[in-house]
C-alpha cells in the first residue's frame, strides 16, 4: 500500500496521511522542507497540500511540484487548497468581513494572519486557478480541474480554490 501525504501539515494530524512539514514543532511524522522530501520516488498515491503553496516563494513552487510528482506513483492524485487572489481582492473590496474576524475572508488570504507573530504562516504569493494550473501542467501533471473545496469552512468557496490533478503517465 502507497502512502497518502499531507505537506505542509503543520500541527494537523490526518488519519490515514502521513504528515510533512518543514517546522519541527509541527505535527510531521517527517520533517522536512516541501521542495526535498526524503522518501523514494512513487511511494505515494496522493499528495495533498493544504493552505501550503501560497507560504512557498513563487520561484520556489515548481521545484517543490516537480518533488510532489516524483514521489507521486503512475496516475497518482495531487490535492492542492488555498486561497483565491481574485476572490480576496473581491472580498476587501466589497467590505466582506469574515464571522471570526473583519480580515478573515481578504488579507488574511492574501497575507497571512498576522495574530501568531510566526513568518512560517506568512503568505509568500498568491494565485488564482487560472494562474496555478499552469505551473503545475509545466510540473508534470494533467486532468487540472477545480473544484469545490473542503477545507477552512470560513474561506470555502468564498475565499478559497481547490486544484485538483494527475500525475501524467
């Protein structure tokens, strides 16, 4: 059985996934930074990263692709959930403030929440779909759909986008 992982875990624990994070007072079963993760190549069905690439430096983020396929088996599934460049700027914009607090659902999703004081959970750049998939086709992915997400129930779909893609045979 190939492992599931979840990088950029931080102090999140998913059943089933085995946790990849860069910080070591994170959740990590392995710690790791996400461009260089020491496990053989095609041992995981799935890669998922969560509220991850926005925190890797633009010029960094196809190497760290590049490592997510190569540890990706044939037709293995990548995950991806952030925020919406497009969608925050509409938020501020508009005066939308999030329940929990007035930054939530717009600069929080292009900057970070500032509240920990941490440059780890800074945000590095900012995406939408459009702008992502093809960084990620040019990694070696295919079948680059959007979809729904799932995760943070204050940004979903209000703030947030979800990538899903393959590993091209």
């Amino acid at each position: 059985m190939r492992l599931k992982l979840n990088v950029g875990c931080g102090l999140r624990r998913l059943p089933g996934y085995t946790g990849i994070d860069a910080v070591a007072r994170s959740a990590a079963d392995i710690v790791a930074p996400a461009h260089q993760i020491p496990l053989e190549e095609g041992c995981a069905d799935e890669v998922l990263a969560i509220h991850l690439v926005e925190h890797i430096l633009p010029w960094e983020l196809k190497t760290a692709l590049l490592e997510w396929n190569r540890l990706l088996a044939a037709d293995g599934r990548l995950i991806l959930e952030l925020p919406d460049l497009a969608k925050c700027c509409r938020n501020i914009l508009d005066g939308l403030a999030g329940p929990k607090h007035p930054d939530q659902l717009g600069m929080w999703g292009l900057f970070g929440d500032d509240r920990s004081q941490d440059p780890y959970m800074l945000h590095r750049w900012a995406y939408t779909f459009a702008t992502l998939k093809p960084i990620v086709k040019s990694a070696g992915f295919t079948d680059i759909v959007e979809k729904p997400t799932v995760w943070h129930p204050v940004g979903r779909n209000i703030r947030d986008f979800r990538l899903e893609a393959r590993k091209a045979n």
